[in-house]
C-alpha cells in the first residue's frame, strides 16, 4: 500500500510540474543556461521564509506568488508583492511546497520549490 501511495505522490507531482512548465510565458527569450529569477531562503525553512526577486521580469515591479502543497492543492496567494516578500510559515506543516511567481496577466514567470521543517 505505501509503495502505491509513493507512486501516485510521484505522478501528481510529475504531472504539475509538466502542467506549470507548460503554461510559461513562451513570448519571452529563454533566460542563460536555467538563472533563476527567485533567490529563497533559508531552505529549509521552519518559520518563515524570505522570497528575493533578482531581476525584473518584462519591467515588471509586482507579482503574484502562489504557494501549494506537495498534492498540489493552493495553500496561500500573495498579491502584489515587490521585490522582497517575507512568508509566514507558522500554518505550514512539515513537507515540500511549490511556489509559482506570475506576473500582472497571469503569466508564469518562474517556478520553484521549498521545504519546511518544524
């Protein structure tokens, strides 16, 4: 039963990031080898987290960051955040999260996860 259970976590988790990967902003050139946009710590985390933005996004100054849980389901939505964002994690449980960082029309601008331990 818990081999299953390992099998369908890995699958949702799979089908996610294929899900997210595909919905990028493709009007934009790629970015060199794979930097990051979001620099994020301390990971793992236990209390909160702190979300950088490195470098502006289309000129873009306010994004939306999205939080789920390792199942996928929407744990928190932070609107409008500027280019540095601390995350409270006080009603995270223990586990890995996914953040998603979308700018003004929705677009997927970078994804990542995060862990945090209590």
């Amino acid at each position: 039963m818990l081999k299953s259970s390992t099998l369908i976590l890995s699958l949702v988790f799979c089908l996610f990031s294929l899900v997210s990967s595909a919905q990028t902003d493709k009007s934009q050139p790629a970015t060199d080898g794979g930097s990051k946009i979001v620099r994020l710590y301390p990971n793992p985390a236990t209390s909160a987290i702190n979300f950088e933005i490195q470098q502006l996004h289309n000129n873009e100054r306010l994004y939306d960051l999205i939080v789920y849980n390792f199942l996928g389901k929407k744990i928190d939505q932070l609107k409008s955040i500027g280019q540095r964002t601390t995350v409270n994690l006080d009603n995270y449980y223990s586990g890995l999260y996914i953040y998603q960082l979308r700018d003004r029309r929705g677009n997927l601008v970078e994804s990542g996860k995060f862990n945090v331990v209590k």
